[in-house]
C-alpha cells in the first residue's frame, strides 16, 4: 500500500462516520484532461455554492475509452436532480450516486494503486474539499529500515526542505547498506 492510498482510506473512514456517497460524473466525449479539470473546479465550486457545508473525496480515474471521469465520496446526501442541473451547467454529462458504507470508499482507493499514466504525471489523483480535516499524504510516515535511517539523518543534520534530495539519500543509502552488512 502506497501512501497515498493509505492517506486516502484514513480520509474516508474520518468522513464516513456521517454515512457516505459514492458519485460517478462522466461526460458524452473524452476531453483533455486539462479540460476535465477545469469542468470538475467549475462543478465543485457550483455543488459547494448549492450545498455549503458538503464535504468530501473526489478521485480523478482515466478510462481507456471514456477518459477522464470523477469519483466522488459525500458527506450526506445531495438531491441528485439538482445536482444534474448544476452539472449540466458545468458542461458534465452523466450522474450516477449510490449510498456506500465505508468500507465500500476502499472500493475508489484501488485507482490510486494502480500505475500512474505519464499523461497524469504531477496531478493529484485524490482530494478532499469541504470543511474537514482529512489526511493528507504527507501526514503518513511508514516505518521502514530506510525511513527510520532516514528520520535520524534528517535530525542530526537538520535537514530541511526537500533540496539535495539526492544526496540525502545516497548517504542514506550508504548507512542501511553498511547497518546490513554489520548485520
């Protein structure tokens, strides 16, 4: 499991203890996926405007014919015929919502472990929005020999930032090889 995808379930288990939501928001055509984005901003925006105290996880998922289409976890219940004329508005085509248990949001968690296409390289696949606090990937820390090298490195040379990066773990490198073959 990947931090992402760790960050992710934590958010949605935080946000299900309201009862959750799963929407599905596709289009008619396959756009860019800067355009798909730019209608997602201009949705959300709509829906948050209509419903101020929604909260949620949106997943951006590529599909090989239908492109890039939404998933998005709510907080409560929205009236889906409302949220058709809003989404028409934002040039969105079809709608599909169904009421999940938490466990069921793991369900959207399986697109953020799959490869990331080159096409979706420095996008976010998830966020949440709304006024919550949901887990961010950098709150996850996975104790491993590495990261635990890592953290003590990080201490004692005050790292700070993420410049030379390289290096740092080059000599991190360095350490677990020499602390393995210590044995």
């Amino acid at each position: 499991m990947n931090k992402s995808k760790a960050a992710f379930l934590f958010s949605a288990q935080r946000l299900g203890t309201q009862g959750l939501y799963m929407w599905t928001f596709t289009f008619a055509e396959v756009l860019s996926i800067r355009d798909t984005r730019k209608r997602w901003n201009h949705l959300l925006t709509l829906l948050r405007r209509r419903w101020p105290g929604l909260c949620g996880l949106r997943v951006f998922e590529l599909h090989d014919r239908h492109g890039l289409h939404v998933h998005l976890v709510t907080n409560r219940f929205i009236d889906v015929n409302e949220a058709r004329k809003l989404s028409k508005i934002a040039g969105w085509g079809r709608i599909h919502v169904m009421r999940v248990a938490v466990e069921k949001a793991a369900y959207l968690a399986k697109y953020l472990s799959k490869d990331r296409e080159p096409c979706l390289k420095g996008w976010r696949l998830w966020a949440g929005f709304g006024e919550w606090d949901w887990s961010r990937v950098k709150d996850i820390i996975f104790e491993t020999p590495r990261s635990v090298i890592y953290q003590a490195c990080k201490a004692f040379y005050c790292w700070k930032g993420n410049s030379d990066f390289r290096s740092r773990m080059e000599l991190v490198e360095k350490i677990f090889r020499r602390v393995i073959e210590e044995g």
